[in-house]
C-alpha cells in the first residue's frame, strides 16, 4: 500500500524528535569559582556586610548546596572538579600547584572540558588555571578547552597581571596585553564568549576567577561603600562586589542572548575563607582555609537552572566537588566510561529532587601527616587538621623551633555539632575504629604528594607559560 507523503513526513519527524528533545535538554553550563571566598559573606548566606545582589539574585532562582565540601586550597579542588577523582589520586592532594612546580595535572586524565567536546560543547575558560604550565601540554587549549583567557597561577597582581615579576596574562595560551583590572576583563571576556558563541552547540563556560584571593587590590571606588569595616576586610568587601558585577555581566549575557531557560549555573569557593574572623567570615564553621575542618571545607555553593531545579531550594545532602564532573557529563550525555575510576557520584537526584547524599563517604583528604574522613553524620580528624597552603601563617613563621606534627584523633557528629566543638573521640571508639578503616582504604590507593621549596637557581619566566 503506498502512503500518503504527508504521513510519511510525519513519522520520520516522529522518529526525529526524541533526538531534538535530547538535544534541547542538554543544557549550557555556567561554572563560577571564586577563590577563597567566606561561606558567610554572600548575601544569600546571611551575609551583610557586603552587598551581592547578582549572586542573590542566581541562587534565589535555584537551590542553595548547604553541605557542599571541597579541598582545603586551590590547585586540589580544580583537579577534583576537572576530573571527578580526589586529588590525592593525583598526587595534588597537599598545597598548590606553584610557579616553580615541575608538574601538573596529569597529562593521563581525561579531564571535564575534554569530555564534553566529544559530545559536540564549546568549551571556554575565563579565569584562573592554576593546574600546572611547565611545558605547553598543560595548558588549557591542550586539555579540551577551545578557547582560553586569563591566567595559570595563583596570587597575581590584579593590576600589573603579573606573578613574582612574570607577566602572567594569556588568551588562548598566548600573551594578551589586554590591560586593566582583572575582575574586569574577566567578566567582560565571559560574557563576550556568551554573546559570541554559537548558538547552535551547548556551551560549557568554566569562569574562575582570582578574586577573593589575597593580594588585597581593588579600584577605589568599590572600597568607599565599606570604609567602616577595618584593615583589609574593607578591601576584601570591595573585591567581593566587583566580582558580584562580573557575575552580573555574565547572567545579563546569558539572558540577552535568549539562553536562560536551558543555562545551569553552578556557584562555588574553592576553598572555605582565610583569615575568618577579620578578612573573612565563614559563618559559625570551625577554621578556615587550610584546614579539613568545616570552615576549610564547607563552602558557599549553590546550582540554578530555570524549571529543571526548585527555585529556593536548600539541599541538605553532603555533596563534593567531584560529583560535579559526573553529573555533568551525564545532563551533557557524554559517556562515563574511561580507565580511572571516579570518585564523583551523580548529585543531580539530590538537587532537583531531595534525595540522599549519593556517598557512603566523603574524603576530605588523605596525606602522610594528616587526613579526615566523613560517613553519614559522622567525621574523623586525623592530626589537627592542618594542610599545607601557598601562604604559610605569620605566627608560623616567627616560631625559632619546628613545632612537632599534630598527634590528635578528632570525631564529630555533624548533625549535632556542625561546629565541630565536642570532641567525641574518646567516648565512641567503635566510631572512631570504623572510620579509621575508612581512612585507611583511601590513603591505601593515594600517590605521594608532589611538590617542594622553590628551587635556588629558579629563574622568574618574562612570560609564565612561554
């Protein structure tokens, strides 16, 4: 029997449209990162002494990640986000990746970027690398990014874009003498990709910016509003609201290109805030940054995407940096499968649908002289809590003898005491014995850290990366 054209049309549209839909679902990604930013200092986490009206604005639209743990510093929590494997897999697991360092991320790692290419994503990064430019095969454009600006090292000079005197500036892995402020360009780079890119393919746009990070540098005119605050919190508050206004470029970017409905935009610190107390402010959280207490761990965090995530949501469950890298490859419908195994969970049923916490455990991390674990409600704290960051403590540093590692077992139960001010060592020690095990398994499958002091013939680069 021969059909009519017409309905011969109609079924193979039929048969096209669960391609369309799955295409429509794939949704542009948004990753913003701030680097070493109080959990307490955003607006929408009862923060007020700095106005963020953007970041409001974003999480108020979607679900806030109320326990979301990252690395203590920097270089850890961008290896764990670009690879969805703790970093002590990498041998990352201690400090930063510094200027000096003959390493990198491993060149073996399938990392995020790469992944959602092969799936048909335009990929960008705006911001800080920090994952290692000993030779050229590290850099962004050589690990799936096709396009790149911004800078590979951490600390820089947000005005001269410099780094101990090397000029620390790049656009798709070349010098960019761009000048200007660095909060600046970044949003205004971010939201030239949003305007520029094709709107045809999905567009995964990872924008981590230097700021709040020390050196403590700001125009002018955003430290006036807070001249009440004191020293370099005042200076800090200035930072943060400029980095609100990049956040807002960037938003008002995606909505004038029409892409709101199908943009996820996830929001994170890399770290808790340092100095708490009198630059930052982590809230009542123990610590801060460089440390595997919560104040060092439990960041700022939420993930909005207009009618796919419950506007004003808060999710309770303990969540990690390196779920974001499976859960994103499976909205993006890249395939998972790949020689290394993840440590990274699908969070999705979590945020948009209040399920359980996809770990058994959550590792804060392991290293020769210290470690901390979390399960369920319970975490252990193995040797104080300490982990090496770029910037040693003043006090540290005036001490004329070597103090002595940390030999103590800390337990706290989350749930009663998220301020970790109840040692519950030495009354629950089947607790502490079964997350010792734990501890162990992970330290059993970490590589020895990398890393060391700064070379004596070390030599300044003119250009970092060249």
């Amino acid at each position: 029997m021969k059909l009519p054209s017409c309905w011969i049309a109609l079924f193979l549209f039929g048969l096209g449209l669960p391609a369309l839909a799955a295409e429509a679902a794939r949704p542009n990604i948004v990753f913003l990162l701030a680097d070493d930013l109080g959990r307490a200092d955003c607006g929408f986490m009862g923060g007020k002494d700095i106005a963020t009206p953007h970041l409001d604005k974003l999480a108020k639209a979607g679900a806030v990640l109320d326990q979301f743990y990252v690395q203590p510093v920097c270089s850890p929590t961008r290896a764990a986000l670009m690879t969805g494997r703790y970093p002590m897999r990498h041998g990352l697991q201690v400090g930063v990746v510094r200027p000096w360092a003959d390493y990198g991320l491993p060149l073996t790692e399938r990392v995020l970027p790469q992944a959602l290419k092969e799936t048909g994503y335009q990929t960008a990064i705006v911001g800080k690398w920090h994952l290692g430019s000993i030779t050229r095969d590290y850099l962004p454009t050589r690990r799936g990014f096709d396009q790149q600006y911004g800078h590979y090292n951490g600390a820089i000079d947000y005005f001269k874009l410099e780094r101990d005197g090397g000029y620390d500036w790049h656009r798709n892995d070349q010098r960019s003498d761009d000048q200007g402020y660095s909060t600046h360009l970044l949003g205004q780079e971010a939201a030239r990709v949003i305007r520029e890119g094709d709107k045809a393919k999905p567009l995964f746009l990872y924008v981590p910016f230097n700021a709040v990070h020390s050196p403590w540098q700001v125009p002018e005119e955003y430290v006036k509003p807070y001249a009440h605050l004191k020293g370099n919190r005042a200076i800090y508050a200035g930072m943060l609201a400029c980095m609100d206004e990049a956040v807002g470029k960037i938003a008002t970017a995606v909505e004038e290109a029409g892409l709101s409905d199908n943009t996820l935009f996830i929001f994170s610190s890399d770290n808790g805030g340092p100095s708490p107390g009198t630059i930052t402010d982590n809230g009542p959280l123990r610590a801060g940054k460089g440390t595997l207490y919560e104040g060092g761990t439990r960041v700022v965090a939420f993930a909005t995407w207009k009618g796919k995530i419950p506007a004003g949501s808060v999710v309770k469950a303990p969540l990690h940096m390196v779920d974001w890298y499976p859960t994103l490859l499976k909205l993006a419908g890249a395939s998972l499968e790949q020689k290394d195994p993840l440590d990274g969970r699908d969070a999705w049923p979590a945020i948009t649908e209040g399920a359980a916490s996809p770990h058994e455990a959550i590792l804060y991390n392991t290293a020769p002289n210290n470690g901390a674990v979390r399960m369920g409600d319970w975490k252990l704290v193995l040797n104080g809590g300490t982990t090496d960051a770029e910037e040693a403590p003043k006090a540290a540093k005036k001490k004329k003898k070597k103090a002595a590692a940390p030999t103590g077992v800390e337990l706290f139960n989350l749930a009663e005491d998220p301020n970790e001010k109840t040692n519950l060592a030495a009354s629950q020690p089947e607790k502490v014995a079964e997350l010792k095990a734990k501890l162990a398994t992970f330290a059993a499958q970490a590589l020895p850290p990398k890393g060391g002091p700064q070379p004596k013939n070390y030599v300044v680069p003119k250009v970092w990366g060249e």
